[in-house]
C-alpha cells in the first residue's frame, strides 16, 4: 500500500457511511460506503461510494481528493435561512450576453454552495407560468431549483415536492413567517423587481468534474 493510501485511511474526512452529502456537480447523494480498489494491479486506494438516487449513479470518491471535489455536509439551518432571503431578494441581472450569463449560473449550481445556487433560482424565476424563460434558462433554472430543494428536503425530512412549492411561494411573495420548521427575517410586502448589475463582477466558485472507470464514475 501506497504512503498516500496509508494517510487517507488514517487521515480521513469527517465523513462515515450513512451521511447524506453535497457534491458540488451532482447535488446531494448518501455515502453508502467505504472501499478500498487495486489500481493498475498493485496499489491501493480508499474510495468513499456515493449514491445519488435521482440519477440512479454510483459515485466513487478518492479519500484523498475529497477536499478538492468541494464534498460537503448539508448546509445548516442559518445557512438555509440565508438562501431563503436571497430567493426573495430582487433579481440581480447583468448586461451581458445570454452565453455568458448562462456560463456564470452554471459555475455556480456547480460549486455546491447553496446561497449561489439560491442567487441563480432568484434570477431565472419568471412569474406567472414562466413562459417569458427560453429552453436554456428554463433548464438552468430546473436544475437549481432541484438542487436546492433536494437539500432542504434532506435536511428537513420534507418531501422534495412539497419544499419545491414552498420555495416557489416564497419567491412569489406568498408565503410569510417560518418556512419548514425555520426561522428567518420578515422582508414585508416589497415587490421584487429585476436590479441590472453595470458591472462585472463573479462570484468564485470551484467545481471538480469526475472521469468514468469501467462503467463507475470516479472523481479524478
């Protein structure tokens, strides 16, 4: 066994099986457990084997690697409040070129980090029956409202569907008080209206994308 191998057993993340957690490029997932894989015949390697229900994957992390992949436990109850706000903030849009923009917004469903997830359910919601969103907007949307609804569902034993609505609701201003079981600041009746950003500022994020062994997808 390698040096490297040897450190990550006894190095290893606070993660155990059973812990429900957030890879940044896939959403939340479930350590179902820890393995140890021969490489190129001889070495030995600890990988955490991670699966995500709603795609139906086997995702092997790695011990190793998991501080660059941006795994993460769920966010807290705080941090979830502060999404909360954020989704019913107004809109922040910038003067840039769909293509760009859309390249931003999926940096940041990528990172894993929930408020940046939140900024971009603000900022692609439509209302009414969003038929003002092109394809591409409308899939940029899906993809953070699904992200950040599966974490809150986890976090709360709330079932996904019913967190979706609610997170809706909140963004259209019709839900006040507490959201499932969680405190947060009462912003009133304010309208949310579309803010344009003149400028040209990102926010930082970082992704690790994972390369497929033998039919399994494994974090490089």
């Amino acid at each position: 066994m390698t040096s490297s191998a040897r450190n990550a057993m006894f190095n290893q993340p606070s993660f155990k099986v059973g812990d429900r957690v957030v890879y940044p490029s896939y959403g939340v997932g479930e350590i179902v457990g820890l393995e140890q894989q021969e490489l190129l015949g001889r070495n030995l390697e600890l990988f955490f084997a991670i699966l995500f229900d709603s795609k139906k994957m086997l995702l092997r992390v790695p011990a190793s690697k998991i501080p660059q992949t941006g795994m993460r436990p769920l966010s807290s109850p705080d941090v979830m409040d502060k999404a909360m706000v954020v989704v019913r903030g107004r809109p922040r849009i910038k003067r840039a070129m769909w293509a760009r923009r859309a390249q931003e917004y999926e940096t940041k469903i990528n990172s894993g980090n929930l408020i940046f997830i939140a900024e971009v359910v603000r900022d692609l919601h439509k209302s009414g029956d969003q038929s003002g969103q092109s394809y591409s907007e409308r899939q940029l949307y899906e993809l953070a409202l699904e992200r950040m609804a599966s974490e809150f569902a986890v976090a709360t034993n709330t079932p996904q569907k019913e967190v979706t609505s609610k997170i809706e609701a909140e963004i259209r201003g019709a839900v006040r008080g507490e959201f499932i079981g969680h405190d947060r600041p009462n912003r009133g009746n304010d309208a949310r209206h579309e803010q344009i950003d003149e400028g040209d500022e990102t926010s930082e994020s970082k992704t690790v994308d994972g390369s497929t062994t033998e039919g399994c997808e494994v974090a490089a």
